[in-house]
C-alpha cells in the first residue's frame, strides 16, 4: 500500500498565541521533549478490529488518565504497517494546530480529540489496507501507545439454484449454494432439513468446492436428494457462515415430490396441452394464408357498394317481368 504524502496544513489562520512566547515555543517543547509513560494510556479495540471492504472504516482509540486532554498541548500520530512491509508509514499527525496528512481522507476529528477520542476515520476502506495500526499520543510529558491489527473482509454473495422443484419419487436431485466475492476464506457453508418436526443437521450427500480467482474466493456446495414421497414440501436450508457476516446467511429451498406415474402423466399432459397449442396455431396460419390469396384485394366498402348495386338492378329487372 502506498499512501499518498502532504504537507502540513495549518488549522486557522495563526498558531495560538501560547505557541510564539516564551523562551522557548511550546510546539518545540512538544516535539524535542522526552516524553514519559506517566498516568496516560489509550485504549484500543481489542488485538484485533474486523471493516468491511469500501466501509469508512474508524480504528478506535481512547485516550486515558490525564485529567482534561488539550489539544493545544497534545499530539496525537497514527502509522500503518502492512503484512508485507518492513517499516510503517505515518497516516496522520497532529501537533498544536499543525497537521500533515500521509493518506488522503484520513482523519481525526479535533472536537473528538477534546473529549480523548483519537480514533482514525479512513474513508472508503480498500483490503491492500489491512496491517496494523498503532495510534501513539503525547501529552507532555506523558505519552501512550497502543496498536491493532485491522482486517479488512468483503461480505459474500450468496445463492441458491434452483429455489423450488418437481421430482419424481426417488429421482436424484441436486441443489446448488454459491457464495462469492470473498477475500478470506474462512466460511462454512451447512445445510439444514426443516421438516415439520425439529430441523436436522445434513451430514450426507455434500460435495464442496473452492475456487480463488484474482485473490477472491468462491465457494460452492452440492446437496445431493434422492427424496422419497415422504419429503414433499420439505425445505432444505443452506446456511453460509463468514466473519464478515453479523449473523448467518440463510438460503431455502422448497422440494415437491410426486410418484412416478403421476409424474408421467402430467408430463403427457404438458405435452398434449403444447401440441394442441401449436396445431391450432398451424391451422389458423393455413386458414389466414388460404383467405389472403383466394378474396380480391380490393376495398371492403367498394365491395359493399357494388353488390347493392347489384340487387337494385336485379330487383328493377324482376319488375319489368
């Protein structure tokens, strides 16, 4: 990961007054005095803090023990390592009203920090970003440190084919569970038969495979049925399990299960019912086609009109006879 680098940026237009008298200016008391433990201490999430991809993520940090954090006295540096890095990088730095910014959007809000909130906001948190973090607070001449280790994981997408089907008794059925977009390939896929007494465990009949492309993981799991007539209107449930998730994804699949024979006939009913569909398609077409090239083309008014004609004439004939 490669954070972009920034100057300093000064908040307001001129540093406190504090900051310019004196023998000796208190923001370089802040940056050339040793700083000691003393009674201050900050507070992390855990070892460990879990975001989710694209999120704006915080990484928690609580600054404790000092009476009344001032921030005109106070600094407060965050670094990041990454598991592959060596050395760390500094994100964000805040010193008596100056601060530099090493990658863009990060932020720690300083009405957040007059109360000892120094947690980092990171917008639009990417995976490369995972590591650890260390937040490091001085308030002369204390200091605290305290780090996590932050993962970043991608929430799967899950589906189910086919949602419900019809099966011939003892016909071999498969069912299909995909999730996909993974970035750590920490999950569990179960399945589950919800019958109408207590929901069982399924143990059999599951073939499970796993497949990472560009460093996303898909998984996809087979539950194979041979169902009986007993089974009809059971519902099968996968159950997707993953870090990433605040509780289980739950996938379910309706089966219906008829006897063979009535399967047969309804199938040749299906057939009858198409078939007769067509051939009256077949036999209007023939009947359309027939009627254009057999009638005149010619205007149904004029024909109208002419046949009228055609009776008077007719009908005066009859009575001069």
């Amino acid at each position: 990961m490669a954070h972009a680098s920034a100057g300093r940026v000064l908040r307001g237009c001129e540093p406190p007054l504090q900051l310019l008298v004196g023998p000796l200016p208190l923001l370089l008391v802040l940056w050339h005095t040793p700083p000691s433990a003393g009674s201050l201490h900050v507070k992390m999430a855990g070892t460990t803090q879990t975001v989710l991809l694209n999120d704006n993520a915080t990484i928690f940090c609580q600054v404790y023990g000092h009476p009344s954090p001032n921030i005109t006295i106070m600094g407060i540096t965050w670094f990041w390592k990454g598991p592959a890095s060596a050395t760390e990088d500094k994100l964000f730095e805040f010193f008596g009203g100056h601060q530099m910014i090493g990658r863009p959007g990060a932020m720690v809000p300083l009405k957040n920090l007059e109360s000892g909130n120094a947690s980092l906001q990171l917008p639009g948190i990417q995976l490369r970003e995972a590591g650890v973090y260390r937040c490091e607070v001085v308030i002369t001449p204390h200091k605290a440190v305290g780090q996590v280790k932050l993962e970043v994981v991608a929430s799967p997408v899950s589906n189910l084919f086919p949602e419900q089907a019809v099966v011939k008794e003892n016909q071999e059925t498969h069912i299909l569970c995909m999730s996909s977009g993974l970035h750590l390939n920490n999950i569990t896929i179960t399945w589950r038969k919800l019958s109408q007494k207590d929901p069982q465990e399924i143990s059999e009949g599951i073939i499970t495979n796993h497949t990472n492309e560009n460093g996303m993981f898909n998984v996809t799991s087979f539950l194979m049925l041979k169902p009986s007539l007993d089974d009809s209107m059971t519902i099968y449930q996968c159950v997707i399990h993953h870090k990433s998730l605040p509780s289980p994804q739950k996938l379910n699949f309706t089966l219906t299960v008829i006897e063979s024979e009535k399967a047969a006939c309804i199938l040749k009913n299906i057939f009858l019912y198409i078939g007769a569909i067509l051939l009256a398609g077949l036999i209007l077409s023939i009947i359309f086609i027939f009627l254009k090239k057999v009638l005149p083309q010619t205007n149904p008014l004029s024909s109208i009109l002419k046949a009228s004609r055609n009776t008077q004439t007719y009908t005066g004939e009859t009575e001069e006879l």
